[in-house]
C-alpha cells in the first residue's frame, strides 16, 4: 500500500513490506527511504508503478541504519533499479557484509535476534554502499544529520518541514518515545541524538514504526528530551 502524505507533499509512505516503513519522495529526488523486509522488492515496485513511478526511475536508496526490517529487499532492489546505494560509514560496513550483524548482549534481544536471524536476518546478500552520508552531507533536497544509538551510523534527513526519523523515535498517539532499548545499541548516545533532533525546525516526523506523525512533531520531541532528562 502506498499513499502521499498530506496532498502535494510528493513524499509518499509505503506499508505492508513488514513492519517498517518505506519512503518514497518524488521529483525532484525519486529517492527510497529504507527497504523493508526480505521479500518486498516485488511489493515496493508494484506500490510505485500505482504512482506512476518505473524502476529505473528510482535514482537513490537511502538507508536509515543496516538492520534487517530496513535493508531485507535492498539487495533486489538495487537490482532491479540500479539506484545508487547511499548508508553512513558506520552502517554501510554492515550493508557491505565487512562487519558481521553481532546479537546483542541482552537476553531478550538476543531471543529476539535469533528468531530474526531463522527468518533471514543474517543471510542477507551483502550489497555494496556506493555514496557515504555523513552529517551535514546534502544530497539532493535532504540534509543529513548523524543520529548514533540505535546503530552506530543511524541517520536522519531533513528536508523542508520533514524529518524521516528511521528508529530513533517510536511514535505514539501524543507524541513521541524511545524505541524499546533492546533493539538500541547505545542508549546514552541514543538519548543525545534525540536531543540533537530536537533543535532541528520541522512539522512532520516519518518513523520506521510508526504511520507519519504530522502535528507540531518538533514540539513533541522537546517534550520528550524534557521527559528523558537529556541535556547538551
Ligand atoms: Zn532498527
Ligand atoms: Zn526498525
């Protein structure tokens, strides 16, 4: 499924390739924001056709951070577009297979990680980062800001009143909390990057988890490093 957020916005959001997200902002930068799921390529390519978008047309793949619900249909993709692939440094190494995904150090994540991993976590193909984001970097009409925690080399772009937030925040029906600190591996710097956020102007926040959350989110995020206790 596929729909454009707000009416003439051209940024459109793309669910049902499991559950995150996908992104998809039109002219000028025909870029995919994440790539859900293993198995999704198929799903993602028909989603755009209904917007009158062809394979080829998609210029970038923009990755959020390396792990599996957001990279699984990267590979077939990138296949079927010949999109340039764009990560951080610090995730594109996962992307590229040159660092091994490590389950974590807790229990229940480590459960959770090996139920992932049967599902094809760790099998994905690896696939090569062809342009290094790093913060700062504009590319196209995004600028990107460096967002660590959750991975090492998460990102966020902004791009006029949007942020495309990937797993640094879950929403909720008031506004915002942390993503559950066993998907996160480094809480602190996790809690500083949100307070990173939180000074940046926008309206709309399009998590990974989440549908957009379009009212006053940069206020919400104040409020939530107000309610985590973050100071810079
Ligand atoms: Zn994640
Ligand atoms: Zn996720």
């Amino acid at each position: 499924m596929i729909y454009e957020i707000g009416k003439t916005s051209g940024i459109y959001c793309i669910e049902g390739i499991g559950n995150a997200r996908a992104y998809f902002v039109g002219a000028p930068d025909f870029a995919l924001i994440d790539t859900g799921v293993p198995g999704k390529a198929n799903a993602i390519v028909s989603a755009l056709a209904q917007i009158g978008i062809q394979p080829l047309q998609v210029k970038r793949i923009i990755l959020t951070h390396h792990h599996w619900d957001h990279v699984g249909s990267l590979w077939e993709l990138q296949k079927i577009t010949h999109a340039e692939v764009c990560a951080h440094p610090r995730d594109a190494d996962y992307i590229t297979g040159k660092r091994l995904r490590r389950s974590p150090r807790q229990p229940l994540a480590r459960v959770l990680y090996g139920l992932f991993s049967l599902l094809g976590a760790q099998k994905l193909p690896p696939v090569r980062v062809e342009r290094l984001l790093n913060e700062g970097d504009h590319i196209g009409s995004f600028t990107v800001i460096h967002t660590p925690g959750h991975t090492p080399g998460h990102i966020c772009l902004l791009r006029g009143d949007y942020l495309f937030a990937g797993d640094l925040l879950f929403a909720t029906a008031g506004g915002f909390r942390e993503t559950p600190h066993i998907f996160t591996a480094d809480v602190k710097t996790s809690r500083l990057s949100i307070a990173h956020i939180a000074e940046l102007n926008f309206q709309v926040i399009l998590v990974g988890h989440q549908p957009p959350h379009v009212v006053k989110s940069a206020e919400r995020v104040r409020e939530l490093v107000r309610k985590i206790g973050v100071m810079e």
